[in-house]
C-alpha cells in the first residue's frame, strides 16, 4: 500500500471525523478501515460521549476483518475502559494487521494504545497528517492537555476598537452575517460565558439561533460570572437553556468549575472588563474578531487595561484567518508561541 493510499485514507478519515458534534467532553474521531490492497472497506466516525468510539463504528460495519487490513484514524486509538470499552482491545480483537493514526491521545487514562497495539504484533504507524489533525481537534487536545477548558474570546468591534458607542449601547455594531456565524459558533460549544455588566446593559438571551430564530439542536449551557444580582425576568434566566451564575471574579477558579462540569469549549462573550482577565492571564487560546465599518471614538474600548505598559510587553497574536463577513472582517487568531 503506498504512502498517498494512506494519506488520501487518513484525509477522508479526517473528513468524518467532523461528522460528529464539536461540542461535548469527546474529541471528534474519524476512522477508515482499508483492506489488504489499499481499498476503503468500512467507514466511522464517534457520535458523542457514550457512542461507540470511530474505530468500533468502523469496525461494525464489518461482518468480518480481511486478512491484511488496516485501520486508519485521526486519533491514536484509546486504551481504557470508560463507558465503552477500549479500541485499541477491539482492534486486536478484530484481527486489524496495521494501526495507522494522526496524533497521539494526551489522556493520562486513554493513551497508551499504541503500545498496547504494538504489544500484540499490530503494526503502529504515527503522525500521518499530523498537523492537520491537530488543528482540527486543537479544543479537545488542548482541554486535555491542560486540563481546563478551551477558551475561545469573541467580540465585536467598531474598526476603531470599541465595543459599544458611550452610551452603552453595543446593538448592533456587527453585520447579519456576523451574527448568525457567532450563533453557529455558539452551537459548538459547550459554555458561553459574559459579566453581569453584559446581562445588566443589553439583558442577552445566549441562545444559538438559527436565521430564522429557531434554537439550534445544542444549547450551551450559560454561564454569568459576578455578583451582582440578576433580575429574575432577564433573558439569561428564560428557559431555553441553562444557566449558572458564577459569584466571583476568580478566572481560574470559574475555568476550574466549568472543567469540573465537563466543559470542553467555553466561549467568553465579554464585555470588555470580563474578557481582559482572560487575556491578562494568557487564557484565551483563541479569538475570534467580527470588525465591523464605523467608528464610534470614545472610551468604551473591546478591552481594557491589561497592565501593558510598554511595546516589549505586548501580547502579539498570529493571524490564523481572516476572511470578509458580510459588510465586517472576519479575523480568527492565536497567541503567538514564544
Ligand atoms: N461588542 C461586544 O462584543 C460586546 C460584548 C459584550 C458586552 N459589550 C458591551 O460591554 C458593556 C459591558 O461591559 P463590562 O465590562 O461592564 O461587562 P462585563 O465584563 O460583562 O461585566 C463586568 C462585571 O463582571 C464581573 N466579573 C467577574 N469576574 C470578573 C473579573 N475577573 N474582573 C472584573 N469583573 C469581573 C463583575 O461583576 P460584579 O460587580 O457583579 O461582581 C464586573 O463588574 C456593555 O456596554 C455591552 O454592551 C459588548
């Protein structure tokens, strides 16, 4: 089997692996099952927390494994018996000849399949397609690496970096488009988060909704942190959704609390105050920038003081894409590794 069968194997591997939900304490795993000759004879992808792994949905599909066959998947297969069983026990089971993977499993519990495979005269091969793999599973590898939530910081702002006008008053500075891409986004996450200042100014309701006002399937669970008091007729507390309120300022102790719920992804909405904690503790693993064309001058910054002081403090992010969203600029960024 040549080296571009098992690419182009791991490619579509990768591309059923977005099947599953984004959202949830599981990673999205994709799995093909190859036979001796290089053809795709059986195809999975992981369905969520309690669902049979990409791997055993793969491997249902077979009456049964053809001498020679291989396995590929975007994820090294797991080692441990949680609420079903392991895969890498299933591979072997099945009489897989070849394990092929993109990344390994950070999970103290989970990892070590590849060795367990290797113990059993499985052929292991690691890092096909690694890069890609890694970017697209970058929450849950990230989340486990860390053991907290990924933390993914949104705003939207004029062009001149405000995120309301004086007033207060921040409906609308982003476009449609803006908008209904921030409510999928929502979809996909397992938390949203903002400060009592945001509930107490524009009373949001936090819901994923689709264009034409229906919920999305997934509602993240909402999650207000501060102490003041919220009227008992807010949005926030309607009962679309969940809610919690966090009553502290402590950012790690909220990232802590939400990791104990089983929050992989959690998406802080702001407002300005809330968000330049997570950034002063180097706590947004990624951000997502709606700018939109005007400007509202004023003080009412996207971000306040983050005890930046001169030029060689300053917390340089890299562009990971930018693309035009309707009349606004979409920008998706990282922190910049050292
Ligand atoms: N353009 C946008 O994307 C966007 C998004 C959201 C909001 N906004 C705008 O932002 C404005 C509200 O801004 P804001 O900064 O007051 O809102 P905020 O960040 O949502 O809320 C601030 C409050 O959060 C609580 N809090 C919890 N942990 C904290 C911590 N570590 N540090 C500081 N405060 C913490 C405090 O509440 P307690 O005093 O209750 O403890 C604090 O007063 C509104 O005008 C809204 O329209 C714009």
């Amino acid at each position: 089997m040549s080296h571009e069968n098992i690419e182009s194997a791991m490619r579509r591997a990768l591309e059923l692996a977005l099947l599953g939900p984004a959202w949830g304490v599981n990673p999205q795993v994709g799995c093909v099952i190859l036979d001796a000759s290089g053809q795709i004879i059986a195809e999975g992808w992981h369905r969520g927390a309690g669902t049979a792994h990409a791997e055993v949905d793969a491997l249902s599909k077979l009456a049964a494994v053809p001498a020679g066959a291989t396995a590929v998947v975007t994820l090294e297969p797991c080692n441990h018996t949680g609420r079903t069983g392991p895969c890498a026990q299933a591979l072997i089971a099945a009489g897989v000849s070849r394990v092929v993977y993109a990344v390994a499993d950070p999970g103290a519990e989970s990892s070590q399949g590849a060795q367990t495979l290797r113990d059993a005269g499985v052929e292991v091969i690691e890092g096909v397609l690694a890069s890609e793999a890694s970017e697209q599973n970058r929450v849950w590898l990230t989340a486990t690496r860390l053991q907290r939530p990924y933390v993914t910081l949104k705003w939207a702002s004029s062009i001149d970096g405000r995120a309301a006008a004086n007033d207060g008053t921040s409906k609308w500075i982003s476009g449609e488009e803006s908008r209904a891409d921030c409510h999928k986004m929502r979809s996909e996450v397992d938390a949203i988060l903002v400060g009592t200042g945001t509930v107490l100014a524009d009373d949001p309701e936090l819901t994923a909704r689709k264009s034409n006002g229906e919920l999305y399937e997934h509602q993240p669970m909402r999650v207000v942190v501060g102490n003041r008091e919220i009227a008992a007729d807010a949005r926030v507390l309607n009962d679309r959704a969940e809610t919690v309120q966090l009553r502290t300022h402590s950012i790690h102790g909220i990232l802590a609390a939400l990791w104990q719920e089983g929050i992989k992804h959690v998406l802080i909405e702001g407002g300005p105050m809330v968000a330049s904690q997570f950034v002063r503790f180097g706590l947004a693993d990624q951000y997502i920038f709606y700018l939109a064309p005007l400007l509202l001058g004023g003080s009412r910054n996207a971000i306040r003081e983050l005890g930046i002081e001169s030029m060689a403090e300053a917390k340089h992010l890299d562009f990971v894409e930018i693309k035009p969203l309707g009349g606004d600029i979409f920008v998706r960024a990282v922190p910049r590794s050292a």
